[in-house]
C-alpha cells in the first residue's frame, strides 16, 4: 500500500514539474521517468517540488551541465527571473574527496558520518561561502536559498545559457588583474580561500568576471589555506601565462597577498 501511495506521489510530482516546464531548445529537462530515474532520485524531486510550492521558483526549464559531482539547472521564478539550480547529486562517492575542504574549517566542526549528510553540508557550506563574498563585494552569483542538496542562485548568462568561462574566452591583462584582485578580496574581505580558484570557475561576463565554484572555499583559519591559496595563484597565473599574457610571480604574489 506505501510503495502504491508512493509511486502516485511520485507520478503527481514528476506531473506537476512538466505541467510548468516551458518549452526550451535543451534536451535534458522534467521528461517522465528521466528524473528520477536517470538525473535525480526522489527525495530531490520533492525538494524541488516544495521549493515550487514555497514560491521560491516557479518551474524549472531543463538541465544546463552535469557534473561528477552536482547537476545544474535552469529555473525560473514567479517573476520570470532566471535562477541557477545546483543539484550536489547525493548518490556520488566523489564527495568523499572533499572531506579536506571542510575538515578543519572551524565554521563546520560537527561533521555527520555519511555521504547524504556530507552532501548536504556541502550545500550549505557553498552557499554561506557565496555570502560570505556577496556580503563583501566580490563579484559571485547572488546566493538565494538552499535547502538539502539543492542550492538557488543568481543565474549569470541569458535564456537559459551561462556566460562563457575564461577558459573558453579571449583574455588580456585586465582579465588578469582583475582575477587577482578577486583572490586578494576573497583573502581580505571574505576571509576566504577559493580552494579551486582557476579558468574553468571564472565567468567572463560584459560586466567583468565572476567567480563560482566556491563549495572548496576554505575560512582562513584551515590548517591548509595557505597551501590552497598557493594552489590558486599558481593555477590562475599558469593559465594566463599560457595566453600570452604578462603575469607576476607565483611566490611573489604569494607574499604580496598573506602579508
């Protein structure tokens, strides 16, 4: 009798998100069965439903990338205002390799055991990290709402398409500069480290760049902030080497930016 009253549950859910789903040129999306069968297990589909319900977006449009780690979507909300949904994926062993990240981090002392519980302290520790820098100016997609392992953000990028990474973008020395001062605010400002600070986290927008991917984002009294911190700056600066562009020492920026 439960697993029927379930499987109708489910079918009304998975019937709800079509029903509000608009029409959209991508191939991933709400199709029946695919999510939770394929994209998404039950649980985040009820998650997603009482974020509808609780009128914090007003459908969800389809699937934008997937990750090993997490799926992003695109929402909308009831003011037909795009929102980013990142979906940690609860069924991955991969978040295991982050134990790092928030172990020792002072801000998350009492870590659960299991992998749903790591996930959704992932979640939430992306999005007060995405606070933390909104709060002291940087440039980050604004943080909405988390709730579980479904994390809303700001939506950077137009109809559905997230603005191109530096990775993918033709960059000069004031992408360059701008990117350091980015890692000096986040260090002064935010009293963070990004932890993964590099051309594949950097959008490129009309605006300047915006950095994302702050899940790794460690407080500065981690026993390996600094370490992460080096990591960045030898990333970033090896990236933009490569384009051609003019780049300070690794070892100097280092010094320049902890002292």
């Amino acid at each position: 009798m439960t697993d029927t009253i379930s499987k109708k549950l489910e079918s009304k859910i998975d019937n709800k998100l079509i029903s509000k789903a608009k029409r959209s040129p991508l191939e991933d999306g709400f199709k029946k069965g695919k999510v939770v069968n394929e994209v998404l297990d039950k649980p985040t589909v009820m998650t997603l439903y009482k974020m509808i319900t609780d009128h914090i977006i007003a459908y969800v449009n389809g699937s934008i990338s997937a990750g090993k780690e997490s799926v992003l979507f695109w929402g909308v909300d009831e003011n037909d205002v795009n929102v980013a949904l990142k979906i940690y994926l609860v069924s991955t062993s991969n978040f295991k390799k982050r134990e790092p990240y928030i172990i020792g981090d002072p801000r998350f002392s009492h870590l659960k055991k299991g992998t749903k519980n790591l996930v959704y302290l992932w979640a939430r520790k992306e999005f007060r990290n995405l606070s933390q820098c909104h709060d002291a100016g940087i440039p980050v997609p604004k943080p909405i709402y988390v709730t579980n392992n479904v994390l809303a953000m700001e939506f950077i990028g137009e109809n559905g398409a997230p603005c191109k990474s530096l990775l993918v973008s033709d960059v000069d020395e004031n992408d360059y500069n701008q990117a350091i001062s980015i890692l000096k605010d986040l260090y002064h400002k935010a009293k963070l480290v990004h932890g993964d600070f590099s051309e594949y986290n950097i959008f490129k927008t009309n605006n300047g760049l915006v950095v994302f991917d702050l899940g790794s984002a460690v407080d500065l009294r981690h026993p390996n902030a600094q370490e992460f911190l080096k990591r960045d700056i030898y990333n970033i600066t090896r990236f933009f080497n490569k384009r051609g562009v003019p780049v300070e020492n690794s070892d100097e920026l280092f010094e320049e930016i902890v002292k």
